[in-house]
C-alpha cells in the first residue's frame, strides 16, 4: 500500500479492508455535490489531527455506483466509518465537522 493516509476507488477500499487494522473513513461523493465539496477539507483535516490512525477513501459514486447501492448509499455525501468490514457508523448529508469528530473519536 502507498505511505498516505488518502485514497480513492474501490480497489483502494478492499485493499485496505482486507489489509490495515486502521479505522477506515469511506466518503461516498458526488462530481457535482456543493456539499461534497465543503466536506472534502474537513475530512482531510480530521485524517491528518489523527496522525496515522485514521484513512480516508474517497468513493465517486458515479463511477462506483453499484458499489454505493450495495453499502445502501442513497445520497451524497454518505461518510461510512469502517474497521475491516464492519460498518461502525453511517453519517448521511453535510454534518458539522464536530460530529464527524465525535463519530471517530467513539471508535478511535
């Protein structure tokens, strides 16, 4: 795997699952989602003040499509919070990055 905490696409994902014992912060998200957009800088910040525990993978759900269908996502952005393949939590629509926080904080 590349030394970042930041990915994209599937196959990035799988790796990681399969791979890493780090939370895992899957961002499903749009080309055109204004706040897809806003949300991207909190996510990259909250990765960055957990200094190597934390990694982010952006998924584009247009090109991912059924993979966002089979992890029930509907709308964007969907933030999944994930060790392995456990689902820890689900964060639906633009939050306060305070939320995204605590999210992370409950399983960090």
């Amino acid at each position: 795997m590349p030394d970042s905490n930041l990915y994209q696409g599937r196959q990035m994902l799988e790796q990681l699952q399969s791979q890493s014992d780090k939370l895992i912060l899957v961002a499903f998200v749009g080309p055109h989602c204004g706040a897809c957009a806003a949300l991207k800088p909190v996510l990259h910040q909250l990765v960055s003040d957990q200094k190597g525990a934390l990694v982010l993978v952006e998924i584009d759900t247009t090109e991912e499509f059924e993979l966002a269908l089979a992890m029930g996502i509907y709308s964007t952005p969907t933030v999944i919070l994930l060790k392995r393949q456990q689902v820890l939590t689900t964060l639906v629509g633009l939050q306060p990055k305070k939320r995204y926080a605590e999210a992370i904080a409950q399983f960090a």
